[in-house]
C-alpha cells in the first residue's frame, strides 16, 4: 500500500490556486488589451451577503451543502473604463470591494520586459509573443502566479513567480485593511 505524497499546499494557499487557474482559464482565449482586475470574495461569505445570489447557484435550501470557508470566487472588476496597459500603474489605482479577501491580475507581459522568478524556468520563455500572466494574492501576503507562454506546455505555476506583481498586489491589499 502507497502512502499519498502530502499536498505541497497549505488549505488558504490552494484555495488561491484555484481562483487564478480560474481566473486563468477565463481570459485564456480572449484579448488582453490592458491589464483585467478581479476581486477574490470568499465564497461563503458572498453568498451570506446575497442570499438571492446563493438560491440562484442552489447554494441555499433543503439538501444544499455548507460553501467551503476557504474558496474564492472571482469578480470581475472590469468597468469598461480605461486602464493603464503597465501592470504596475493598472494596481496603483486598484480599488478593491469591502468583500474582497484578496485579488488578482491578470494581463499580457511582453517576455523581454519582465523577470520571473530565479529557478522558475526563465530561460525558455519566448521573446516572440507575449506571456499571459494571472497573479493573485490574499490579504495576509499569500501568492499564486500562472504564467502561460503561449504554447502547448500549458501554465508555470507558482507562488511570486512575478515578484514585482506581485508584491505590488499585496500591498494594495494590505492598504486597504
């Protein structure tokens, strides 16, 4: 009998996970323009705070389970207003809801132009097209990175594997604790 390798993730963390693969997975195909923000909700909570939006999922009523305390749903944020095309500047001015439990960026980076992480695979990134970059964080200074290259291998995945995004991210976070 195998015993199962621990899960490299603590709980908090693969929550976040999930919301930027999601995150991901949502602006996969699209163009990104400018950088796209989105609030990170903790999913319980909204779905106290909006009762009506709970019965619509069937999150309310006889047989419906308990929404995990940990899982993150995705905001949107975008407001069809413009926002600055350098990720940096798109945070500076980030405003995020009193739900949010965290955040997250997602936005196209032209290889050249950034770093990723030492050890992160940072020699075989393309210089040809852009990279599609998803970076989250929560509150408390936790960090999830998808970086897609644009072909076949999928996402890099990792905590701050973007760490000036990613450090800015939190502190607009934590600004407004």
């Amino acid at each position: 009998m195998t015993t199962p390798a621990p899960d490299p993730l603590d709980a908090p963390t693969a929550a976040l996970a999930a919301a930027v693969l999601e995150v991901a997975r949502h602006v996969e195909d699209g163009p990104l323009p400018a950088p796209r923000l989105f609030a990170l909700a903790r999913s319980a909570e909204l779905m106290a705070a909006s009762p009506s939006l709970a019965a619509l999922l069937g999150a309310e009523g006889e047989g419906a389970s308990a929404p995990d305390d940990l899982h993150l749903t995705p905001i949107d944020l975008e407001d069809g207003s413009a926002t600055p095309s350098d990720p940096l500047m798109a945070l500076e001015s980030a405003q995020w809801p009193e739900l949010a439990a965290g955040g997250a960026i997602a936005c196209d980076l032209a290889a050249s132009a950034w770093s990723v992480r030492d050890g992160e695979s940072g020699g075989q990134l393309p210089a040809d097209r852009p990279l599609r970059v998803v970076v989250g964080a929560l509150s408390d200074g936790a960090t999830w990175s998808a970086v897609h290259r644009g072909d076949e291998d999928g996402y890099v995945l990792g905590a701050a594997l973007l760490p000036d995004i990613s450090r800015a991210l939190v502190q607009t976070l934590q600004s407004t604790d």
